[in-house]
C-alpha cells in the first residue's frame, strides 16, 4: 500500500517525529539517495536503506556523545 505508514515503533519522545524526518532527509541528500515522494519505501534497495540507517546511527551517535561531553562541535 503506497504511502500507508507500517511503522510500529514507538517514540520515547513523540515530538522528536519532525527533527527524525528531517534527520532522514539530510541523510539521503548527503547519500544520493532518492526519497519517494509518496512515502513509500518499498522501493528503496537495501543497500540504500543500510546506508540510510547507518547514517542516521552514526548522526545519533555523534549528538549523543556531544551532549554527554557538555560539548559542542
């Protein structure tokens, strides 16, 4: 189903939705990877969507670690 969300994750913090959409956003754009415009990622190979997933790890990472140190890069 086009654009039916089957995400059964749940967020800790509901309003972290938006920042995580963006943070994917960035992540494909930094990747060359094509978002479908319609919200499907069927698609999407899985190389690209490992790509994805490891990008936006690596990104959470990276955040959790600066606000651990006190620290801002």
């Amino acid at each position: 189903m086009a654009g039916r969300n089957n995400n059964n994750n749940q967020l800790v913090v509901p309003q972290a939705r938006q920042a995580l959409q963006q943070m994917k956003l960035e992540a494909a754009q930094s990747l060359g990877v094509v978002i479908p415009q319609d919200g499907y990622y069927g698609n999407v190979t899985s190389r690209d969507a490992g790509s994805l997933g490891g990008y936006i790890t690596k990104k959470l990472v990276q955040i959790a670690e600066q606000q651990l140190s006190g620290g801002v890069r």
